[in-house]
C-alpha cells in the first residue's frame, strides 16, 4: 500500500504553534515521510521541522526541493547548479541534518541548462549528500528529457481524482502525488472550495454536476484512488483539525468495487501545455 505523507507547504498558515502541532499530530499518526522545500513561508518552514525533529532525524524521511531563488522582490527560477548547491547547503542546515532522503528540483523548463542540473543533482548522489534524486514537475516535455538524459529516482506531481494527466506518461518510476484532494474539492467542503474557474480541465458547471454524485466519504476514495497510481500520496494540512481529518479518511474502509467503477467513468485528461 502507498505510504502518506505529509506536505507541508500550509502547516504554518495559523501560525507556529500550529505548525509544531500539526508535524506532532502527523509523527503520532505514523507519519514519517515528509516533504518540504526551502521556500516554504521563506525558509521558515524547515526551520521548523528541523527544530521539532532534530533528535528524531533517523526515523524520518526528509525531502526538500530547490530551485526557486527568494529576492527581495519575490522569487525568480534558478536551476544553475551554483545556486542549487547554496540552496541545498541551506535547507541541510535548516533541517538539521547532514543528508536528505530525497532533494527536488523544484520546476524547470526546457530552456534550461537541464543537463547542468542534472549533472550537479548526479554529483549530490554519488557524494550521498542526497540519497535519491527528484523532480516535482507538471511539464511531460521536461520530465522526458530528465528520463532520457538523467538519473531521476523520483517524480512528484499532482495526482487526484480531478487530475490523472500523470496516467498518460507510462512511467515505471515511483510517483509521488501531491494534492491528492484537489484543493478540498475532494472533501465535504467543495461547495466552498469551488470557484468559476473550476479546477484543471474541469469547469464550474461539470464540477457541479459531478462533486454530489461521487461516493462518500469522497476524501477515503480520492485517497484510495491516489494510492492505486502513487509511491507516496501527499496531502497537506494547515490546521490540526484538517489533518486529523486526512488521517481518519485515509484509515476509511472503502468498496474497491465502487471505486474501480469510479476510476472507470472519470476520464482520464491530456497534457494541454508543454506536451512536445
């Protein structure tokens, strides 16, 4: 069965004591996968799971992600592997720790210098630095180049019920699925998380048409469903309350005859952008 894990991009969105909560909350549950990256809330994200795990660091898998440069306008993409290698060193020292399990690029285009990247990330393994490479992306025209070009370990990318694009690739290296609930669409308060734009390649008005119709408790099959196609499935949380949530979904009996009916009749979208 798919590991869950947890993503911890939102867990400081109520603030620090929250957060250390929530990171409690996941590690009492059985939660040892966690994912993070240096520019979550500016670095100070890992500061946080480095300081609340530091003496645990051995029990835990620890992924972070680089590539994203904060400025002191905002945040530019930054692949060259004379940043990366600051950006690691950093979330290394942030984390507390002297190696990750597991270390992103955080993006990329084609336009990058890929395989200086690739070669840097290559360096980082054999040095065991990092102990598997990664790539968090949604471009298939990139993901390729790193599967022809590269030693890629790992990919994360979105992965729900809503979104199954990842399907179409084929791949036979583990997936790591990120928003496996869709924004909450996936969960009872998709009346509030709904927006005009819809989500994805689905409008307003088939998500409302399709949201009553699915099985419930919808958060057990949409986890249920990510497990099917993903290593690890990755929700995230911003409160206590939401994650215990997660948790109790995730431990929910569900009717696997239900959901590969389910999987059935929802289709499975294509890549509109960067497919070639």
């Amino acid at each position: 069965m798919a590991e869950l894990g947890l993503g911890t991009m939102s867990i400081l969105k109520r603030g620090r004591d929250e957060g250390k909560k929530i990171l409690e909350t996941a590690y009492d549950a059985g939660i040892r996968h966690f994912d993070t990256a240096d520019v979550y809330d500016e670095h100070r994200v890992e500061q946080l799971i480095g300081e609340t795990f530091g003496s645990r660091r051995d029990e835990l898998f620890l992924a972070s992600k680089g590539g994203n440069e904060l400025t002191a306008d905002g945040m530019r993409w930054n692949p060259r592997a004379s940043y990366l290698e600051r950006a690691l060193s950093g979330s290394l020292e942030r984390l507390q720790t002297n190696h990750l399990d597991l270390y992103y690029v955080h993006g990329g285009t084609l336009e990058d210098d890929l395989d200086e990247t690739i070669a840097f990330m290559r360096e980082q393994k054999q040095r065991g630095v990092i102990r598997q490479i990664g790539l968090s992306s949604i471009r298939p025209n990139v993901i390729r180049y790193w599967l022809e070009h590269g030693e890629i370990d790992v990919l994360m990318t979105p992965y729900s019920l809503l979104d199954r694009r990842v399907e179409t690739l084929d791949l036979e290296i583990p997936i790591v699925g990120r928003g496996p609930l869709a924004k909450g669409l996936l969960t009872d308060e998709w009346p509030e998380r709904l927006g005009e734009k819809g989500f994805e390649s689905w409008s307003e008005a088939e998500l409302r048409n399709l949201l009553p119709t699915l099985p419930q408790p919808i958060q057990a099959y949409a986890l249920a469903a990510a497990r099917r196609t993903c290593a690890v499935v990755l929700p995230g949380a911003s409160s206590v309350d939401q994650l215990n949530e997660t948790i109790a979904a995730s431990r929910h009996d569900i009717d696997e005859h239900v959901l590969d009916d389910l999987l059935g009749r929802l289709p499975v979208h294509p890549y509109t952008k960067h497919a070639t």
